[in-house]
C-alpha cells in the first residue's frame, strides 16, 4: 500500500496495485466522534487487512467525496477539492447534474458536479475491496407506533436540547460564540448555552445596512435579555463584489444561499473571538418550519401535482424555469420529470406528510446544504460551527413527536417554542418567521447589476449549459412566470458560473 497526503491536509489518497491494506483507523475530520455509535461530527477511514472502510456521521455533519479512477486507484477527501488535488481525477463537468444544482440551488444525494467523483451520504458505509459498495448504518427512525402526551415529550425535549448544547460548548473560561438572527433557533441555542457556559460570551449578528430591513431589533433584545455582548457585521454590495469568489470555491460544492458571502464575513469576524461559533440551524427541518407550509397547502387543496414536483415548486428555485433556462441539449423536459421522479419513494414509506418532508429536509438540506456550508466556511478561518439542534438525539426525537405538536394550525416548531418559552421573552418565542432576507432584488436591480450581467452573460452563458436568451430575460426582469424570485435565482446562477471557474470546470 501506498498513501500520500496532498497539499489538502485532509486529503488521503490510497493506491493499492495488487497489495494489502495496512493501518488503524482515524477520524480524518471531525470531533466529538463517538464513530462506534455514529455519534458526533466526523468522517472516519479504517484499513483491516484488503478492506478500506468509510463512514460518515449519522446527520451529516462532516462530507467525504470519493473516486475510483482507475484500476487500483482510490481516493478519497473530506472535500471535493482534495479529491480534485490529487490530480489523479479529471476536472470533467457531469453536465447532467447541472439540473440538479438549478432545481435545488444545491446538489443532494451521491452525485457531483465532477465526472466519476461521488459523495457518501449521511449515516452511509463505504467498503473498498476488490470491488466498492455502499450501506447506510442506521437511516432516520420511522414515527412510534404509540407517541407520549405533550408535556412527558416537552420535557424530553427540553433535556435533549439543554444536552445537545452542553456538549457542544468551548472549554469553561473559554469564550462562547453564537451566530444570531433573533428568530426562534439561533435565540434558544444562545439561551441554553449562556445558562450552562461558565466564561465570556458574544454573539454575531448580520445587517445589510440602510435601507435594507434587518433582525438587529430581535437579535439585540435577545442579547440584553440574556446579558451577551453583541457583534454586528454588516454586509454591502461592495462586500459581495469582494468576497463572492471567495466564499463559493471555498465551498465543496456550489451552494445558491445569498447567505454564503454573509456566513463567510460572520466566521472570520468569528475567527478573533474563538474557535467555536455555535448556530441555530437545523429548527425548521426538524421540528415543522414554515418551509413546510407550501407543501402542506398543496395537499389540502389537492392539486394536480405530484408530490415530488411540489417539493421543488415550493424550493421556490429553478425547477419551473427549466424548460426555458436549461439548454436543449441537456434534456429540460426529461430533467424535470426525473427530478420529480427521484423524489416519490420518500413520499411513500410508512411516513405522513409532515414527517415525509422533515426526512427529506433533514437528509438533504442538512445533509448536502447546511452543515456542509457553515463546516467548509467556518474551517476557512479556523472555526468549528456547532449545531446542536441538528444533535443526532435531537433528530431522532423529532420524529417521536407527532404532526399536531410540530405545527399548531398556523404555528409552526410549537413543541420547540414551548420546550423554550422560559429562557426567552414571549415576543421572540410567538413572532412569526421571518428568515435573513439578504436583499438581492434591490442588490441586482442597483449596485450589483452589471456585475451580475457580466458573469452570466460573457462567464456562463459561453458555456452551453443555460440559454443565453433566458439569462438575459432574467437579468431584464422578463417572464419570471408565478413565483418571480428573481434576486435568488440570479444568485445562484452567479454561484454556478464562479464555482466551476473557480475549480477549473
């Protein structure tokens, strides 16, 4: 056996031409790990005799890419640049993953954007021997047959979370840092983390300056009602203009959330405080956020669509542009029919709705969209993100608490609320869901317009995956058809063109 480490320190390739594996097993990124039980945060490689095992941790907190690219050849990274920076797997666009990226503003599952380089999934085993093959270890718990009265699991509830927090507080003395909206799950973490750390805190908070809306009203009572020292980052244009390359190739894999230049400018603020920066992430996939709604709504008006086509219209990304946006040569009809394809199975287990979408949600955008996000960032500056409230026990409670406890008629996340209601004023537990709305409609309409069209239109457009004449009716503001988003999609479009430049695509 031969290893190597690549200039990616998390980079391990293993070259096996006819030998044996050798070696001990190691937690290659991560912490926390308790790999025996799938607990923590972590990828994880171990050679038994010809045997390499992979494993990644049960949410998916930690990724791990993989290629075979040849006979004998392994290789594998917990980045898809480390993959790439072995040199030994060509740079090759997999063009019909780009459908993908544009219907979810992110890729879940195994795929990649690069030819012939795969991605384990949450809770998955990798065995490379003479031949490669992949299990899950466990899988999401299916709803009890029987489930507790609300107070036995708000109690419950309330354990695990304190739990969950405490194991993922700094050192005592050290100093606590926190990511702060003043909504609902940033706020409770905060919370939980100031009643049990014994040491400096600070939290950071995002605006965009005037005249853009912001949270810095909620988040700044938040802070005085539990006596945190607040940091706010503002985030302008020129920020963007700055930083977008930046925070998108520093990414595994591109990622369409207008809060990736704002996440990258909060973790290297981060960066001179600690070296941990706990968040709120997670409460709306598990617990029955608002993003539910439109789904929900779907149903009772029973309309024509399938289940799997009204997931994606209610992404609210690029699905229904396809056949407009995509370019003929790659299929959009066809494209758009196997996305809504793909989807079916997870709608039809032994889950209803609401517990079928928090699957979906926990596995793919937590999996393939969130964790990695805020892990590939934050690592930029030396910053280990936490998030408790996608803590494996916490995922798994979720779905011991049945629908009507998730979402109150209107209410959404009402376990969660009230699990918390005594750490926190009532006006922060009961205001609706707002979410970080970064204002790219004014940003493209104004400051960042001709920015946006040089990219697309002189840096994506020459590429044959998007038709020209859409690009330019988007940038125009024309046939933006009933759900307009139109600062989104341009946003994740830009996120296309500077990721694949940015990896030599």
């Amino acid at each position: 056996m031969r290893a190597a480490l690549g200039a990616d320190a998390q980079l391990l390739m293993l070259d096996r031409p006819g030998g044996v594996w050798r070696g001990h097993g190691e937690v290659l990124d991560g912490d926390l790990a308790d790999v025996s039980a799938g607990d923590g945060a972590f990828v994880y490689a171990r050679a038994a005799g010809d045997t390499l095992l992979l494993r990644r941790d049960a949410v998916g907190h930690r990724s791990l890419y993989w290629a075979a690219p040849r006979p004998g050849v392994f290789v594998f990274a917990s980045t898809l640049a480390g993959v790439l920076g072995s040199g030994l797997v060509p740079r090759a666009l997999d063009a019909d993953t780009v459908a993908v990226y544009l219907a979810y503003a992110y890729v879940p599952g195994a795929r990649t954007l690069v030819r012939g380089v795969s991605a384990l999934p949450a809770d998955g085993v990798l065995e490379v021997a003479d031949t490669i093959s992949q299990r899950s270890v466990g899988g999401l718990p299916l709803p009890p047959d029987s489930f507790e009265d609300e107070a036995r699991l708000r109690a419950r509830l309330r354990a695990t979370l304190d739990d969950a927090v405490r194991r993922h507080l700094p050192a005592p003395g050290a100093p606590l840092g926190a990511t702060l909206s003043g909504g609902i799950d940033s706020s409770l973490v905060l919370a939980l983390a100031r009643a049990a750390h014994v040491g400096p805190a600070r939290a950071f908070s995002v605006s965009f300056g005037p005249p853009h809306a912001d949270e810095l009203a909620w988040s700044g009572a938040v802070c005085r009602h539990l006596g945190v020292e607040q940091r706010v980052v503002t985030v302008r244009p020129e920020d963007v203009r700055a930083r977008f390359d930046e925070a998108v190739t520093t990414l595994s894999e591109p990622n369409g959330d207008p809060l990736t230049v704002p996440n990258l400018l909060l973790f290297e603020a981060a960066s001179g405080w600690g070296d941990t920066l706990l968040n709120g992430e997670g409460g709306d996939p598990t617990f029955g956020g608002p993003k539910n709604g439109p789904m929900l709504l779907a149903e009772l008006l029973d309309t024509d669509d399938d289940r799997g086509a009204a997931y994606l219209r209610a992404h609210q990304r690029c699905y229904d542009d396809l056949p407009h946006l995509l370019a003929p040569g790659l299929d959009p009809a066809g494209a758009q029919a196997r996305l809504a394809r793909e989807l079916e199975p997870w709608f039809s287990d032994e889950r209803g709705l609401l517990d079928a979408l928090m699957a979906i949600n926990v596995t793919f955008k937590g999996a393939w969209h969130i964790l990695p996000k805020v892990d590939t960032l934050g690592a930029r500056f030396g910053v280990r993100p936490r998030s408790p409230l996608f803590d494996r026990r916490v995922v798994a409670l979720s779905f011991a608490v049945p629908g009507p406890l998730k979402r109150r008629g209107a209410v959404e996340k009402h376990l969660l609320k009230e699990a918390v209601r005594d750490l926190l004023p009532d006006a922060v537990v009961d205001r609706p869901k707002s979410g970080m709305m970064v204002p790219v409609e004014a940003w493209f309409s104004g400051p960042l317009r001709g920015w946006a069209q040089e990219r697309l239109l002189d840096g994506l457009a020459p590429r044959g995956l998007v038709r020209k004449e859409a690009l330019e009716d988007l940038l125009a503001g024309r046939r933006l058809g009933l759900r307009p988003r139109r600062g989104i999609k341009i946003w994740l479009l830009l996120t296309l063109e500077a990721w694949l430049r940015g990896h030599g695509l």
